[in-house]
C-alpha cells in the first residue's frame, strides 16, 4: 500500500475509493442476477476483480477530466464518479439513461463525469482520448484524458498509432492498460511479443510503467504522478495494471476451461476491495463497522437505482436522431406525417 497516497487522500478520500470500488462490485453483480432472471437481456462485460485499476485511475485525475474505455464499461464511470441509478437506467434501455437508453452496456458515455464514450471495438476509443488530449492542449484548458483499454486492444493498429501521434505531439493523455491477462480466452503472453505491455512505451520515447492492479492506493499514485506531468506539458504515459478478471470475459458468453480454478482462487486471494479495506483497518484509519456502512450504502443505493430504473419511461421513436448528424433513411423527415408515424409508436 502506498501511504503517500493515503496521507494525500485522508480519510474521506479513502472511504469514498472503497465505496466506488465497492460500488462496481455490487453494480456489476446485480446486473449478473438481472440477467439470470431474464429481466435484462444482451451481453455483460463485468470489472469484478478489476475495482482496483477503475477506481485508483478514476480519483487521480479531476472530474472534469475527460475519459474513454473499452467494452468492460460499467466500472470505469463508477470509478470516476458516476451516478448509479442513470448507468443502471441505460442498461434497462431507459430514457434516463446516461444515453437516453441509446447505448447500453457496452456503449456509455457520461458528459456529466468526462467520459466520452466506452464501445465494443477493440482500441477504438484510444483515438478518441488522443483527440481530447489534442483539443485540450489547444485550448490550454489544462485537462488530461485517461484512456483504459485491455491487453488484447496493446496489439491493435489504434493503439500503436495513439501512442505514436500522442508522443510526438506530447498530448496529455494517460493510456492506462488493465492487463487481465486474457483477451477473451487468449492468454496475453501468446500473442504478445513482450512479457510487460509497458514495454512498448520506449518504442515511442514515452514514459512507462506497470503496477500492481489490486492495489488501488499504487494505481491512485500512479495515474496521478502521470496526470500531473501531462498537465505539466510533459506528454503522455503509458501505465500498466496487472489485474485479474474472476468472470469469464462476457457474463453467460462461454464457459471454456482456458484456465483453473486454482488460478482463479490465487487472483482471489488478492482481491483488491479486500486488501484496501484490511488496510484501513490495520492502521486504524477506519473501523470494520465504517466499512459495513459503507457496503450497506451501496446496497442501498443500488435498490434505489433499481427502483428509479424499473419505473422510467421507455424512449420515444424522436430520441433516436437528435444525436446523429444526418438520416439517410428519411425517417426523421416524415415525422410531419402522424397518421404514418402513428402505426410506428408501440402499443401503450
């Protein structure tokens, strides 16, 4: 545990990490029962094991910082800040959803916190997070973007051509690699040519490092040491986050025996919401029955969501444009016509 970031941060600030990485858990679980019981339907990409690179990287950087991610969506808003009941709203496809129920689970974005966006395509989302860094430093507004991606997406044509355009330039963005080992059931060290992706960073002149992923307080350090030099105009960084995923890469998707439960069980016992917790603990910062408030907070927050979830409005057929720069199709056009667009409108 790094106790400058604990001194840094205090007491509250160590509460609230434990309460957003506590968050992403029972978040993430819950929606797993909800499809069990057929209530959402689709495909799920859980953080369950993965709370301590969300939430380390999500309170280093400020609110109004801007953020991008990959299809394992759900934890990195809850680690920047991110309201639970509207994320859990867009997964029941609710108007009030963070997207207008438009997106779903594996497309957020969350203004709101500076997330611009989280999609199902592999390294797409690091051009978009060198594009912010761009117009952030053009603007000298002084923010930084933070981009996760996974260890499948570091072997993507996107992510070499990020790193390559963010160092020239020396662009202030944070590329922030959650190495959980697998893409899909791929092992990273298959497919990888070498053993740490934070290795890649010389090939682009560009500062680099890997910790440990289920230590939120090292990923806090970190991702702030990093965002402090981007802000500085010292240029990007690349950071690695060793870290496990408990799941198997999509919830229900597959259950392929490409590793052992004895290997899951030793990622268990390193589990990051725990060892922050004990840590607290042992150096008397916290008391168990804090913790126990904090968890019985969330539980109750996401009973809320739930609530707020279930009873919003479904989107209306108008909620599918004002977001798109054109209709090709013509649809929005005859919307004049209400005999037409009357027999579109589902049954109430």
């Amino acid at each position: 545990m790094d106790q400058q970031a604990m001194t840094e941060l205090g007491v509250d600030g160590l509460l609230e990490m434990y309460r957003r990485m506590v968050a992403i858990r029972v978040f993430d679980t819950t929606v797993e029962g909800l499809i069990d019981r057929g209530e959402l339907v689709g495909s799920i990409h859980t953080s369950i094991g993965q709370e301590g690179t969300c939430a380390g990287a999500g309170m280093a950087v400020a609110a109004d910082d801007y953020m991008t991610g990959s299809h394992r969506s759900h934890g990195h808003p809850i680690g920047k800040g991110a309201e639970l009941a509207k994320l859990m709203a867009e997964l029941f496809g609710k108007s009030t959803g963070v997207c207008e129920g438009n997106g779903g689970s594996m497309h957020l974005a969350d203004f709101s916190i500076g997330s611009l966006g989280e999609t199902a395509i592999v390294a797409s989302s690091l051009p978009i997070a060198v594009g912010a860094a761009l117009a952030s430093k053009l603007k000298g507004d002084g923010k930084v973007a933070l981009a996760f991606f996974g260890d499948g997406a570091s072997n993507a044509g996107a992510f070499h051509e990020s790193l390559n355009m963010a160092a020239i330039w020396k662009l202030p963005v944070i590329f922030m690699c959650e190495n959980n080992q697998f893409a899909v059931s791929t092992r990273h060290e298959t497919v990888c040519s070498v053993e740490r992706i934070s290795e890649r960073g010389a090939a682009y002149r560009m500062r680099a490092e890997t910790v440990d992923g289920q230590d939120a307080l090292t990923v806090w350090s970190a991702v702030r040491h990093a965002a402090e030099i981007a802000r500085s105009g010292g240029g990007p960084s690349l950071i690695e986050a060793l870290t496990y995923r408990y799941g198997d890469h999509s919830y229900l998707m597959n259950r392929l025996k490409y590793r052992t439960d004895d290997e899951v069980d030793v990622w268990r016992r390193n589990d990051p919401i725990e060892n922050l917790g004990r840590q607290l603990v042992d150096d008397q910062l916290v008391t168990p029955d804090q913790l126990a408030a904090v968890r019985q907070s969330v539980d109750d927050e996401i009973e809320r969501s739930l609530e707020f979830a279930r009873g919003s409005a479904d989107p209306t057929l108008d909620s599918l444009w004002p977001h798109m720069y054109t209709d090709p199709s013509g649809f929005a056009a005859r919307r004049h016509n209400q005999a037409w667009f009357a027999k579109l409108e589902p049954a109430r």
